[in-house]
C-alpha cells in the first residue's frame, strides 16, 4: 500500500474498528478477480462501511488522502466492472456488511435496502410479503442490488416490467465529494434539475457510490406457465411474439434459441430432454404468468393464443409445461446455454449487444453472414432476449479454432460485430455495461459520446477517485 | 443586438434563408413574456430552424459567435423558463417551425416526432391511428413536445402512466457543442454509461436543444366514466385511492379539491352545477377508463368499487357521469379551480409542491395550520394531483389582502411554504420546473444539490451559452 493508503486504512480502523477494512492477502484475494476469471488486479485493503455514514466517510477520508476507490458488490460483473487496477493504486470499498433490508411496505408495493442486499435474498424477503421483485438473472445468489443498479441490469424478464432502470424509485448515493445524495424520500414528482438517480443508474461506480437504493415491487407470481415453440426464423419468433403481446400484458419472458444450441444443451446436460419432437431451425421459451387466482391459469392463456398462430403457420410447433417441474426444466435448458456452447463448441467471442427489436431478426442474419465471411470457418450465432431486441452473439472458432484463437484473431472479430452493431444503430453493450472491458471499444466507435461522458465524470470526479479506469 | 448577435442573424440567413430569423420587433414581442405576464426578457432575433441540421448549424454558429440561445417552444412555462434575460444578451431559439410528426408506428405502439408539435397536434395525430398519448395539461394547445419533455411535465394524467420521463423512449438533441445527440434508435437496453436522454429531461434547455423525441403511447380510451366523491379529509380521499387501486390499474385520475374551492368555481363560473348534493369539507374526482369495448364499462367498474367504500363509511357520498357530457362537467370544474380561485379569492401565493404521496394528507394539515399561525389572516389550502403525492399548495391573503400583499409578504409566505416542504422530505417544484421563478429558493434549500447541478452544467456548457439564467 501507499503511505495515503496505509493512513488511510488506519484512521477507518480508528473510528470504525477492524472489521471495517480487510488488509489480510488472502481475504482480499478473492475480490481482485472477476468471477470468470478474465481480469486481476490487485488492493491493499478491502474498505468494508457496516453503513450509509460510514461509508460518507471513509469516502470524505479517501479525498482528503488522494486514495481512489472501487465499489465492489457480489463482483459478478461481465465487463470487469468491479476489478481493481493491476498496480495496486485504488482500494475496494465492498458494500457486502450493508446488506439490510430497511423496510419492504406492501401496500405500497416498495422495498428500500441497502446497497449490499443479494439479489436472492431480496427475491426471498419480498417473496415473503406477498410480492415479487420482477427482475433476475443468473448471477442472482452473488449479484447485489447496488450493483444491479450500477450496471442497469437486465436479465430474463425484463419484457414485461422494463430494466433495472424502471425498478428503481430512488437512489441514496455518496458522491465523489462525499456528500450523501439522498433520493430516497420516493417523491413521484420532483422536478428540481437533472435527475441525479438517473445519472447515477449504469454509471458503474464512476460517480459515487450507491448506498441503498427504493425498488418497486409487483404482484407475486400466483402460478405461471412456458411455452416452448419451434420457429422456422427470429423473424418469425418475433412476429409471433407481437401477436401475443397484441393479446395479452401477461408474457413476462420470450428467449429465443438456435437448434444447434439446443442440441447443445441436450448433449451436454444430463437430464436434460427435447421439448419438441421434430427438428425446428430456432426455438422460443416463452413464460406467461397469473397474479391471481381468478385470472384464467397461464396453460391455458398459453394454449389459446398460440393455438392459432399454429394453424397460421407462424409457429412450427408448440408444446406448454404441464406442471412446474417442466416449466423449470424448459428454463434449465435456457439457463444451460452458455455452459453448453462453451463445453460444446470451443472458443468463442461473446458480444451482448441490441439493436431496435424490430431490426433484430435481420441483423442475427447478416451479421451471421458477414462474420462467417470475413472469417472463413467460424460460425457466428445469437440467443436470448429477443423482446428486448437484445441477443447474446457468439462467434465460435469453428475450424479455425486453436488454442490461441481468442487471443488472436478474438479482437478482430469483435471489432467487426461492433461495427456491425453500429451501422444497424445499435449497443455495444445492451446490459453488461462498459467496464475495462469494452472501454477502447466505445471510445473507437462512439468518440463524441464518450468525450461527453468524460466531462460529466470530471465535472462530479475531479480527481478521478471513483472506480479508475472504468467506462471512461 | 450586439456585434456577435447581428453576426451570427446575417450568418443564419445567408444560410438558411430570411425566415430562419426573425428580426422584426412586432413579431418578437409576443415571445418576450412568459405567457402569464410575471417575466419580461429583451432578445434581437428569433432563430428558426425548420430541421434538427439547422438547428445543430445555428447552435455551431452561436457557440463560435459566444451568443447566448434561449430555446422556446409553446412559451407556457410556469417559472420563466422560456423567457429571454432582461438584458438582451441571448437571441431566442424557437423549434416552432420543426413540427412534423416524423413517424406513428401503431404496432410498436410509438411515436416519433418535432421537439415542436403542439401537444394537442400530437394528441390528434396519434388518436387518429388509434392509439393515445396519454400525458395532458391545461396548456395543451400551446406547450410543445420539447417543452414538455425539457420540463418534465407531469399534468392530470400521470397516476397510471407517469410523467414525460416515463412517456419518452428517446431524445434528439443539439448540444451546446453543437453535436447532435441522437437517442433515437429506440434501443429497449442500451448500457454504454451515463443515460444523455435521462440527463436532457427536465433540464429545462440549459444543457441542449430537444430537437426530437420518440414517445411511448397507450391503448386508445374507448370509455371512460368520471366518480365525484365527497369526502370528510384528503386522508379518507388517500384511503380510498388506495383501496380502488388495489382493485384496479383502470383508474387514471384522482384529483382533490376542498369544499371552498368547489364553492368559488359553482359561484364563478357560468353552467357549473355541484356535482352531489350536501355539504363535504373535501371532493375528489376519479376517472376511471376502459381500452376495448369487452371490459366493464367503467361507469360499472367505479360504481361496484366505489360502493362498498360508501358503506363503510370512507366516502361520504359519490355520484358517477352517467354521460361523456356530464364527464366532461366534472372535468370543468376541475380545470377551472384556477381561474375560480383567482376571481373568487384574490391575490394569492401558489406552491407547486410535492412530498411523499403517504404523508402529503398530514402535510396539507399541518402546513396549512402553520402558516395561517405564522400569518394570521391569510387561509392555506391545496388541491390537485393527491396520488402523485404533488398538490397546489395555494396561500390567500384573506384578511391581509391588500393590493401589494403579494409583492409584500408574499417572499415570505413562500419561503415558509418551501421550508415546511423540504422539512417534510418534498420537493419545491414537483411538475413545473425550477426556470427563474425558483432558481434563489432552489439554492438556498438545496445548497449541495446545486452546487452538483452547477458542475454538470459547467461540463457540457462551459460558456454558459444554452438558457442562461435558468435553473443553476
């Protein structure tokens, strides 16, 4: 550690006790790597605040020391978003001891928590009360609620009730001064100047760090059924999905697959089984729910309107879960996706991008077939979030696949679907964020974009204290 | 004009011709004054560009002349928001002349068009296609697109749909570098850092022109009934919106009035008739709505929801509109509580305010008692949007009334009404904006949140070019 480090550390210990920052090397080991292992660096101490005072000051400590510092939730960040620099210059400041759920109020459909709350605990705490938190995704037993802020997370059910942007009522935050925001106070209406919650939802801990954030909650889930849907196209995925929609606010999930994914899947994770019979070139999980017990029971809802659409041609096939287990044993095919491919298929570059929902049928298809192009041998892909026009493209080595593939020929490849992305008017990063990991990328593509970003980072970080290196 | 303004006039017509500036002293009068006469401002010219090119090629000019831009929509600011400084040292910006509604996409259920179309344009178009854009207010048929979005405005409808910040998908703006931001792709996820849209709402011009906006929009009414309630205190009209909504997402208005004021429109304004029969210390209005003809009328809906709430003793006494025409009155009454206020009561101070919708009942209770103590004389009452927690907060000079009490005491009153609001968690502007008319309260009450406000303007408009005055 620096000497400002060093003092640092002591005067937090001094008025907090010892729990409140973390020097043992092998505590802290497990924080300087991102969960999948792709960045390391390196901290001499983990800040641990047990509150919102706390962490103001040791924040107001770390300016007057010149010490910067990175916010650190379940550090399950795709993009490197949580990791330290590799030469030791910032400190973490892990959220994980503020992990009280302050007040869940059912009447009001709301919960106001601390920043370090788990994802699952959350689901578990409102569950209990009667509600639901809408929004989940895979990293939920780690992910913390002041990450998912930070990172405008997205997830498997965002179709219905929006992004982590549109759970959030208010956001309580210290800046980089350290001062506390407080937006906590849940006013529907409040129009004094820029919203600094908005400011601060996807600023991945560059411009202070989120304390305790209000959420929205919604009706629990009385029961819920998934269709799985063989498709001759995404274009037809998506144009049978319009038609539900037409009919129905009750779809909350619609992911789509490729065939070879799923014959993935299926060779890969035991027990898994096809839903279908025949061969279909795509596939859809599709989740529709109930929130009452009155509401007509989603097999059925699920039966009627795909019924039709059947007949019509616009689905190959059709079957819908019969009982809960199969329900989640459609979703652990889903969920399988990533781990199959990877175990299946070799290397590949990974691309979590959006265009506008409707250009997404067309782009899977010619981007498929310029990267496969460009790049003879590979074959390129997408699955997931069609709804939201958001896919996970992968290009997968194919016959050029050797064991330095990735490293070599990987940028070349993920430039050009950035391109791609681009020229159809779409997001490098649809939900994963910037992070370390697609920080050259964004400036190469977006440089007036990022130049504004900049001045809005200076203009509240002046000394660049807040997550370094981070997004811009 | 200064040297800088007639250059930049002579610059923009040579360019785009003479109707891109107005410099005619008889045509600029009108847009010198906010349209209720409180702020007088001097500009030389108007600027008029007719597409988002030549507005970013004006902006490019003004920044490299050093002149100031004032931009202006309908002109119905409530807080001089759109209204030129006194000295003459910025030149008006109108989007009038960009007014075109760009694209209505029925099946998207979106629109795109002009920062400059007139609400009641947009209303028109939109209802046309079958669809409704579902946020109106009193100024409809002058407030513009980009207005509304630049303010955040909020108006009678927000308890199901939210604000304009809830309507919009994407914003169009110059910024004062004169670079266009284009947010309009309609990307559902889009995490590539700090949302510019989110920063550009309700930052009431000073840092960007809205040249664009793509608009969410909402199933078309196809019924709809109003309920009139009497009812012994804001608290029982709270209890009761609660009670409906937790049986409903139909109801999409509820707003309260107090006896007196309902009085002051049946005695002021011709045609108008009470809409129950006895006496009832408060009123609320309740609209309720149906979006396809196989739903429960709504007149039905209110009436089996509302009726077990009169049992019980919540409601003193409803009545529903058995007619679109006796709708309409109840509506009547609602909109003229202003005017009826004004002729009836006389000089008054009027607080557009918000806290937390749970304790605004007590707030209106306690502020009102506090401030008629603090100046004997003077009665205190609100009404208006009690589910968004936002209520007109009007103080009248009653015995006090003198022809310059407001000029007088008014400050005072206000400051008062202002420190009860920040003691009670709220928000000195809920709907209106901050403009000129709060710009000294904002930063007396909110010394820390200006002072952040005033570094991200800083950042983006260095030079202090874009709405000077406002805000920060």
């Amino acid at each position: 550690m620096t000497p400002a480090q060093q003092s640092l550390v002591e005067q937090v210990r001094a008025r907090f006790g010892d729990r409140a920052a973390i020097t043992d090397a092998a505590d802290i080991e497990p924080w300087l790597t991102d969960w999948r292992g792709r960045w390391h660096g390196q901290a001499g101490a983990i800040l641990q605040p047990s509150s919102t005072e706390e962490a103001a000051a040791m924040v107001r400590l770390a300016v007057e020391q010149g010490v910067a510092l990175v916010p650190q939730g379940g550090n399950t960040s795709m993009v490197g978003g949580a990791t330290p620099p590799a030469d030791g210059s910032a400190l973490i400041l892990s959220l994980r001891r503020m992990n009280r759920i302050r007040a869940i109020d059912p009447g009001a459909m709301r919960a106001e928590v601390d920043a370090g709350v788990v994802l699952q605990t959350l689901h578990d705490a409102v569950t209990a009360k009667g509600l639901r938190f809408p929004l989940t995704l895979g990293a939920k037993g780690s992910a913390t609620v002041g990450g998912l802020v930070s990172t405008n997370a997205g997830g498997t059910q965002v179709l219905r009730f929006g992004n982590m942007r549109a759970l959030v009522e208010g956001i309580e935050a210290i800046l980089p001064d350290g001062t506390v925001h407080d937006g906590l106070a849940g006013l529907k209406k409040d129009n004094r100047g820029y919203s600094l919650d908005q400011l601060l939802i996807g600023a991945e801990g560059t411009l202070g760090i989120v304390t305790g954030v209000r959420l929205k909650l919604v009706p629990a889930v009385h029961s819920r059924a998934v269709a799985w849907l063989g498709l001759a196209s995404p274009q037809a995925a998506l144009d049978g999905l319009r038609a539900l929609e037409g009919l129905t606010n009750r779809v909350e999930g619609f992911e789509i697959l490729p065939e070879e994914s799923l014959k993935a899947v299926l060779s890969h994770i035991p027990g898994t089984r096809p839903p279908l019979e025949g061969n279909h070139p795509w596939h859809a999980l599709v989740e529709a729910i109930a929130d009452n017990a009155e509401a007509e029971p989603p097999a059925d809802l699920l039966a009627r309107l795909i019924a039709p659409l059947v007949d019509k041609g616009l689905i190959q096939d059709a079957t819908i879960s019969s009982s809960e287990a199969q329900a989640q044993a459609f979703w652990r095919i889903r969920d399988s996706l990533s781990e199959a491919e990877r175990a299946t298929f070799g290397p590949a570059t990974q691309h979590d991008i959006s265009v506008p929902v409707e250009s997404m049928p067309r782009f899977m298809d010619s981007a498929a077939r310029e990267v496969e192009k460009a790049f003879p041998g590979v074959h390129a892909s997408g699955f997931g979030h069609l709804g939201d026009g958001n896919i996970h493209f992968h290009v997968r080595a194919g016959e050029r696949g050797t064991s330095d593939w990735l490293e070599n020929e990987g940028p070349a490849v993920t430039r050009m679907v950035h391109d791609l992305v681009t020229a159809a008017g779409g997001s490098i990063s649809a939900e994963h964020g910037i992070g370390v990991m697609k920080k050259d990328e964004l400036e190469r593509l977006s440089p007036d974009r990022v130049r504004i970003l900049r001045a809005i980072k200076a203009s509240l970080d002046p000394d660049g204290l807040m997550n370094p290196g981070k997004l811009v």
